[in-house]
C-alpha cells in the first residue's frame, strides 16, 4: 500500500466535474489498495510522510505548486508533475527553443525580446506571418496571456502588457481551425484523445465576451485512443519526448492533412465526463505510474 | 557579449552568465535557459535560478548540502505560524514578484501584516523561521564577500551549491553561529566599483579557460 498526496487549491473544487475527477481518483486509489489524501498549501509541510505527490494545482515556477513539486522530488518522492516538466511547460518559450533543437512540427514560432522591440521587427514579422499575429506570453494557461493581434498599434500594446512580467515573448503564425486536438500523454503512452472545439466566431477554445469577464469554453469531444488517426499520436508522443516521462495534455492543429504542436501542457485538466468520457482508466492508470 | 546579441546566437561552450538580476523571466534566466537548450555546461544554470529565489528550496537544498539552516514553515495561515514558532519569526515571500526580502514579526498584528503583505493578500504562501538572533544581509560575488569567517563559510559554501555568481543572502547570526535565510538579486546601484573589480578578476581567472562571456 502506498500513500498518495494530490496538491490541490481551493479552486479545484469550484467546478462540480473537476470535483468529480477528483473524487474518481480517490475512488481509483482506494480500489488499488492505496491511501489519497487531498493536501492543501497550509499543509504542505506534511510531504515527507508520503510516498508519491499527484499535483492537481495549475502549476508554475512561481507558484506553490513548484516548491511542492521540487521539496518533493529532492526527498525523493515520485510526483506528477516533475519540477523539470514543470520549468519546461511553464515556460512556453523553453519549451519551443527545445522544440526546435529536436525539429518537432510546430507552429511557425519566433521570439521577440524587450530591448530590441521596435518598429522594424513588427513590420518583418508581419510580412513573415502575415495579419493577424498571435503573440503570447511565456506562462500561458487556460487560454490566457495569448492574444491576437491585427496591427501595430495593438501589437504594441499587447506586447508591452506582456513584457511587464517576462523578457522574452513569443509570436506565432494565426492558423485558425475549427478544433484543437488534444492528447494526454502518460509515461510515453497516449492516455486519452479529445478535440476540444473552439467556440463560434472565435479562435480558441476559451475565448472571452467582449467587455465581459465570463470566459465561454468550446465543447469537448471524446474519443477512444485506438480510434485517434496514428499520425497524431506519433507527433504527441514525440513532442512529450523532448520534455519528459509525466503526465502531459498535447495541444495539436491539424492544418491540411499535418499535424502540428501547438503546445504542450503539464498539469492537464482532467474533467470527469469530458476527457475520461472514453478511456475510463485514465485515473486507474494515473494512480499506477504514481505507485510504480 | 551582450545578453540579446547572445540569444540569437548558437555558440557551443562553457557560458559564464553574469547579470545583477538572475530573476525567472527575466533575461538572466533567459541566457541561461538559451545556453542550456543549445547543450552547453553554464553557470548558473536556469533551475538554480528558480530554486534560489523560492526560499523553502532554497533552504531544503541547502540543508541537504551541509549549510546551517533554521526549521521553516510554509503555509498562509497565521495560526499555524503561532503554534509552531514563538515570536519574533522572519517571514519571507515565496511569491515571485516581491524583489525585497523578508519581514520580521515580533507580535501578533505585526506578523497578519506581514504575511498579508508578502503573501499578497493571502494568495501566495509565505515561508517563515524562527528569529533567534540578528538578520545580516550582505553582498556575495563569485561566493565572496567583506565579512567575517562564519559569513564567509556560508557565502562560500551557497555558491558551491547554487553558482550564483551576484546575490544578496541573508543570512541569521545566533551566537557564533551562523545560518543561512534567504537569497535576493542585487539592484544594479548596489554594485561598487571594488564589486566590479572582483567580478572582472573572476572572469578574467575563468576566460583563461577560453569560455564565452555574457554579461
């Protein structure tokens, strides 16, 4: 019997199907024999006593959720998420300078840094991408800190909004589809496959009302892994590859019959009935890297 | 070479990264980060960036090499900080976006101000220890720094550990005793022009060896 302590925030539990997911893995636990404990950031001081830690929190290195991550990891704990997967996908510009050391098919990304940000740069980007531009910040989650931008005035302003927390952004090529693929990835194995729909009218899967702060998510779209095209999973599996074994959501675009990266993410949302909806043993399997 | 001119670059050697501000996102950690994903050996490397500016890591790292360090608790919830440590207690931020250290709390009130201030009205976690006797903070450079043998050890003793080569450590003095508190980058005004000397002597000792230089 092993001990497992699931990180997690208050926030976790604001949605009624991430609860779920929660409870499910609880549940999964239990059924293996395994003891799994929710552990609060009052308590983190209590991680010596277990044997795994299972981060449910949104991770970041400047957040708790990285100093759980790495106490845990220097004791010699197994956790999920690793720090190192952690600094990786934390850090999206990290992330696609490894990307393009290892040539993953991405999407065509460049960097733009604050002291040579000027209006040359703009207009070359510009007639490299063409308008639109996406720029994005480096600790980009849940579809925040990426914007779209048409024209210089607002690249300006989105780039310099950005700029105020990190030095380095990155710019992307606008290539807009209908949904995104995702893949969870476990310990190199593909764990579970969705598309996740990008809401009408907008093009990502969490888009804002204009003027309102109530965020609207496309719909999710499960699928069976053995049913996923092949090529798709090779291209998440080999992009997971470059950052490490854990547990990781890979974001794909399929632009004319390629697949390619958009990004990947450690700490994916697991929602019960949406990314479980097919593969029930997603917390069964989850549990089992955890113990082994 | 100047630090963007070097994010263009694909250069493979050792890399010597010096910059007052080593802070994560900042473009220290990102000559770091760039040197690491092009496979060269550089100091400091871009996960003891992260690990020193996040005091419990810092700590545990350290405690785990040897270093004096005091017991630590990290939470939010200035109950818990009452029942396990008696006044005064240091606080120190684990939020990434204070650039100055710490706060000492002798009294109830003073210690809700203090993790209510670093903690960012209760959003982040803070870490505290136990204020036994005075806080020292001083200047390290390449490990070294004007102050007396014990100090000297820790300096020394962190730069090993973490190869930061220009921070600010605090460090708690309790008798002849010494240990070590917590890590902040240093503002550019802080560094002298005897500070400049060391550094250029540093490097000057380190390029024999035929590295590249960032600074």
């Amino acid at each position: 019997m092993a001990r497992i302590a699931c990180f997690v925030e208050k926030y976790n539990f604001t949605d009624p199907r991430e609860e779920k997911a929660l409870q499910n893995f609880k549940q999964a636990a239990a059924r293996s024999g395994h003891e799994f404990d929710f552990m609060f950031r009052e308590n983190v001081s209590v991680i010596p006593k277990y044997d795994a830690v299972f981060i449910r929190a949104t991770t970041d290195p400047l957040f708790t959720a990285y100093v759980v991550s790495r106490t845990a990891s220097e004791l010699g704990l197994k956790v999920v998420d690793d720090p190192e997967s952690i600094q990786i996908c934390g850090n999206k510009i990290h992330q696609y300078a490894l990307f393009e050391k290892y040539n993953i098919p991405r999407i065509p990304t460049l960097f733009i840094n604050r002291e040579e940000f000027h209006h040359r740069q703009i207009v070359e980007i510009f007639r490299e991408f063409g308008k639109p531009v996406v720029v994005k910040a480096p600790y980009t989650s849940f579809s925040r800190y990426v914007e779209k931008v048409a024209c210089e005035t607002s690249f300006r302003e989105v780039a310099l909004r950005f700029f105020r927390k990190s030095d380095v952004l990155a710019v992307q090529k606008f290539m807009p589809t209908a949904f995104d693929w995702r893949v969870g990835v476990l310990n190199d194995e593909v764990l579970y496959v969705c598309k996740y729909m990008i809401p009408k009218g907008r093009w990502k899967h969490g888009a804002k009302l204009r003027g309102k702060p109530t965020v609207i998510w496309g719909r999710t779209f499960s699928m069976k892994r053995e049913n996923a095209p092949a090529r798709l999973k090779e291209v998440a599996l080999k992009a997971c590859k470059v950052i490490g074994h854990g547990l990781y959501g890979v974001d794909i675009k399929e632009v004319s019959g390629e697949y390619v990266v958009v990004e990947v993410n450690d700490n994916p949302s697991i929602y019960a009935g949406y990314e479980d909806l097919r593969n029930k043993d997603v917390y069964g399997k989850i549990i089992a890297y955890l113990v082994d | 070479m100047k630090p963007t001119a070097f994010l263009h670059s694909s250069i493979k050697d050792f890399v010597l990264n010096v910059n007052n501000d080593y802070r994560y996102l900042k473009t220290g950690y990102y000559v770091s980060m760039h040197a690491e994903v092009l496979g060269n050996r550089v100091i400091p490397s871009s996960e003891s960036i992260i690990d020193a500016n996040r005091t419990p890591i810092l700590l545990l790292k350290a405690s785990k090499a040897g270093i004096p360090t005091l017991p630590y608790l990290v939470t939010d919830s200035v109950k818990q900080i009452m029942a396990a440590f008696d006044f005064p207690v240091v606080v120190f931020a684990v939020n990434p976006f204070s650039y100055d250290g710490f706060k000492t709390a002798r009294n109830k009130s003073a210690l809700y101000r203090g993790v209510k201030s670093l903690g960012m009205n209760y959003k982040f976690a803070v870490c505290v220890q136990p204020l036994k006797g005075e806080m020292i903070s001083f200047k390290s450079i390449f490990g070294k720094c004007e102050q007396d043998q014990a100090l000297k050890q820790i300096s020394g003793r962190a730069y090993s550990v973490f190869k930061i080569p220009i921070c600010k450590l605090h460090v708690q003095r309790v008798g002849h005793e010494a240990y070590l508190c917590g890590f902040q980058p240093l503002k550019k005004e802080e560094i002298s022009s005897d500070d400049m000397k060391t550094i250029s002597e540093e490097i000057a000792q380190m390029s024999n060896l035929g590295e590249h230089l960032i600074g």
